[in-house]
C-alpha cells in the first residue's frame, strides 16, 4: 500500500515565515497555497499523514514541484 506524504514542520505568523526561510536556504521549493496550508494546520500534527480528503490538493502540489525539479528551476 502506499503511504501518505507526512508533515514535517508546521507554524504560523513568524514560525511559518522561518520554516519557509530555511526550506529556500536548503533549496526546497515552496507554493502558498492559504486555504491547503489552513486546513493541513487544523487537521495534522507533525509526523501525520495527509488526510485523504487533502490528497488531490496536495498532489497537484507535488506535480508542479517535480515538474520545477525536471525544468531544474529549484
């Protein structure tokens, strides 16, 4: 079976603005998406699953991500 991609960091306001600093540092590509971040937030903690109901939202995410990966944008 396959396994759900996890969460592995979560924060808002000035937490969320430092998670995203240190992914561009790293070179991690990132993509706002307000209502999908909101709804992660309330429904995960981290280490979590995503839940199947956030799974095509969260995979037209990863597609772009690896589309940018192939095009070596990141």
């Amino acid at each position: 079976t396959m396994v759900a991609p996890a969460v592995v960091a979560k924060g808002q306001n000035l937490v969320a603005e430092k998670i995203k600093q240190i992914a561009r540092e790293a070179g991690i590509p990132t993509v706002e998406n307000k209502p999908l971040a909101q709804a992660l937030y309330k429904a995960v903690e981290i280490g979590d699953g995503i839940p199947e109901e956030l799974y095509k939202a969260v995979a037209e995410i990863l597609a772009y991500v690896f589309r940018l990966k192939e095009r070596g944008a990141t």
